[in-house]
C-alpha cells in the first residue's frame, strides 16, 4: 500500500502526525493486518477504541 495517509483522531479533534509517526502507526496496523487468517489487503483500515 503506497501513499499511505494516516488521519489521528482523540475525542473527536484530529491529532497533527508528522511523517514518522505516520509510518509507525500505518506501519503497526498494516502488519498485523498482514498476519490476519482470511483478512485481504486492505485499501482502508478505521480502528475505533473506546477508552472508557
């Protein structure tokens, strides 16, 4: 997945990422997305957590 664009949001206001932490996040997911049983590649990911 090139270009990849990572969009942070906490409470409902975005988070400014810079490039690095981009790559971290997107990097992190995108992995364990790779070693999902039946999970293909994805062309968009949203994970929601709830903290409460």
């Amino acid at each position: 997945m090139e270009n990849k664009i990572v969009e942070l949001y906490v409470d409902g206001e975005e988070v400014d990422l810079n490039p690095f932490a981009g790559r971290i996040i997107s990097g992190a997911l995108l992995g364990m997305i790779g070693e999902l049983k039946d999970v293909k590649e994805p062309e968009e990911v949203v994970l929601k957590i709830m903290a409460r």
